[in-house]
C-alpha cells in the first residue's frame, strides 16, 4: 500500500517553487501530489480525479498562498472545497497553508473573503522570499512533523520507509514514508549541493523520530546510490537498521560476528603527498584501483596515504555475516594505518564497490575521524559527491 500523499494546491504561475518544495518534501519522506508530479495526467477529468485524489490517496492539503491562487476558481470550488468536506468528515486530515510574498494579516483576509475561512490558523508557515530554498525545507520539516505526530502518538518498537536515490522501487505494505531523491540526486550524484540537502532531509527526520518514538528499529528498503547509502549510516548511527539488501532478505547492521579477514589490505605511503588518506574497497571484481588513479591523474593530486582493501582470493561471496566482517576488518584497518601513520589526515576519501548495507556499516562506524569525502561511480569515471564534516550528524 503506498503512503497518503500531501496534495499541493496552486497557481499555474508559481510552479517553479511548487515543484521545488516538493522536492524537499519528497526528501523528508513525505509524498507530494501535485499535476504533471505524480498528479493530475493527460486523459484525467480534472476535477473528478482531484476531489477523488483528495478524498482517497491524501493525508491533507497544503494551499500555496500567492496573490495568484486565490485568483483561481478551480482551487475555491475544487480543491479547498473537497479538502473541507473532507476535514468535516475526517478530523485527521490535515489543512496546511504556506503563505508567499504576504503576511498572516493579507492571508487572513484574503481567505476569509474568497474562501469563507482563515486559512491562517490552519499549520501556516510562511514562505521567506528572501531565501526560498530554504524556506522550502523548513516548510517541508513542519509538514513531515505534523503528519508524524499524528501517527506516532504512541512509542513504536520498528518503523518500515523506503529511501531511494537511484530507482524509486514498489512501495511495502508498512512503509510509514517514502524518502525520494531519485529526481534530485538522480539528476546529478556528483552535486554536492544535492547531496547537501538529501543529508538536512535525512537529518531533519531523524530528528523528529527521535522526538516522537526515541530510536526505533529501522526497516529500510530502496535504490541506493553507495553515497546515499553511507549518508543514511552516518546520520542513523544511533540507531539499529535492517537493509533489504536482496529481494527477499533484511540484512542486520547490528549483526554480532567473531572476527575474519576477508580482504587482503595495502597500504602506500608517500610523504611529499598532500596530507589526505584516498581508502579503496572492493568485494567483487569492479578495478576500484584503476577508476581510483584516474581520478588522482585527472585533479593531479597526490595522497599522502592510500589504503586499499581488495579480496583475498576471488569475488566475494557476500552474505549479513560476512558483509559485518568485512565492515569490521575495514574500520579495524584504517584505525591502524592511521596509528602507524603518526599524523591525522584532514579528509579520508572514499571509493568503494561494495554491498550498499557496507556502505550503511561504514557511515555508521566512521562518525569519530576526520572529514570523509564520497566518490560515486558514473559509469564512466568517478566523481566527488559529498563531503561529510567529522562527529555526529
């Protein structure tokens, strides 16, 4: 069953702001439904399918106040009227109201006027012209802990999500929220500001789940870019987190495990090198070694350490037991190069082909040590994607 949509009610005119709020919804879990997004489509009868999609797929309205919506009878005699029906029939359903370029005052008096009701008690948080992005965001958050505190009013031991940046996957049955950075991240993984806003998305839901239920149990499914996948670790990492890491098994972060070897591990040292540590791990066969010194060629840096962790023998076979393994025998591994080093690097950099559920293992056990910079693979090359600032996120 997929999750209650927020339906979003606008101007034609403010589209470009719309559509980027619902990106820094999406970020935070909740799903917007809003036309040619996931909204209304060519064929559709309009009204029919939006009082139909208000009454059946959504959690509540969120009016997007310019001066221009209340211009427009659609939104009057459509939208806002089935939303308030559906309120009077259904307390739950909530009723947001974003005021843009106009104070409360204005949009009292323009709500009471065209709508007969002031919209401006109903959640209102206002639009910073001065700074919409990040308006945007905290518009988003005050959403996401509004639908939130509705549903978990009472402590839960385990919350089901999806969080996805690569393919949005079919919703599960339990999902509580939907986490899609497929257009954002998808449109460019080598974007640090899109990574930027994926990590407050992450952290601001983090957040309110402690604020509601402490740390519940996470079950976490989706398409993962590996940056995504360590990001997610880094900012859970007081969390327990189970990864669908195959079609039909969960794999345990918390997994107890006796100590193994897995990987055989290099160490090069250079000491003319600018003082970062470049850390390269594979499982399977993809030539990390290879993408990784086309990258040092191409931006003509030279480490002063480098760390490789490559299989012992073959491909790895990897499995829950052995994927805790080889995250312990990775972080074991740094500790003690870094220890015989005698010097802290001022960023460690991260190439990795490994399981997505490592990557979660890593992000997690790697909040104590200086900066980490990520690095995705296009294909092609790899690029610099995040760069995540050392301590707890």
């Amino acid at each position: 069953m997929a999750p209650k949509k927020l339906f979003i009610a606008h101007s034609s005119r403010n589209a470009p702001e719309v559509h980027a709020l619902a990106d820094e919804l999406r970020l935070r879990g909740i799903v917007p439904w809003v036309d040619k997004q996931g909204g209304l489509m060519v064929g559709d009868h309009s009204e029919v399918e939006a009082r139909r999609a208000i009454r059946e797929d959504c959690f509540g309205l969120l009016l997007y106040a310019s001066r221009e919506v209340f211009e427009s009878e659609f939104v009057r005699d459509v939208e806002l009227h089935e939303a308030r029906l559906v309120k009077a029939q259904r307390p739950e359903f909530l009723l947001f109201a974003v005021p843009s370029r106009m104070d409360f005052g204005r949009l009292r008096e323009l709500s009471q006027s065209q709508y007969g009701i002031d919209l401006s008690t109903y959640h209102s948080v206002p639009v910073d012209t001065g700074s919409i992005p990040e308006s945007q965001g905290h518009i988003a958050a005050e959403v996401m802990t509004r639908f939130l505190s509705d549903r978990l009013k009472n402590d839960v031991a385990s919350i089901d999500l999806q969080f996805s940046t690569r393919d949005l996957m079919p919703d599960e049955d339990n999902d509580l929220l939907r986490i899609d950075g497929t257009a954002l991240v998808g449109r460019d993984p080598c974007s640090e500001n899109n990574w930027n806003r994926l990590t407050k998305g992450l952290r601001d839901i983090k957040a309110r789940l402690a604020a509601f239920s402490g740390r519940p149990r996470l079950r976490v499914h989706g398409s993962k870019h590996l940056t995504a996948a360590f990001i997610l670790g880094r900012v859970f990492a007081q969390f327990d987190v189970d990864i669908r890491q195959t079609p039909l098994e969960y794999w345990r972060i918390d997994l107890a495990v006796d100590k193994a070897s897995p990987f055989d591990v290099q160490v090069e040292r250079n000491e003319a090198g600018v003082p970062i540590l470049i850390f390269e791990i594979r499982s399977g066969v993809k030539n990390v070694r290879g993408g990784v010194d086309a990258f040092i060629e191409s931006y003509n840096i030279v480490p002063r350490l480098r760390l490789r962790l490559d299989p012992n023998h073959k491909p790895l076979d990897v499995d829950n037991r052995l994927c805790r393994q080889m995250t312990d025998q990775a972080y074991d591994s740094l500790e003690s190069t870094l220890s015989e080093a005698g010097f802290l690097p001022e960023e460690i950099h991260i190439f990795a082909a490994v399981p997505q559920t490592m990557m979660v293992m890593l992000g997690m056990a790697f909040r104590g040590i200086p900066a980490v910079v990520l690095h995705e693979w296009t294909g092609t090359a790899y690029c610099r994607s995040h760069r995540l600032f050392a301590g707890a996120l």
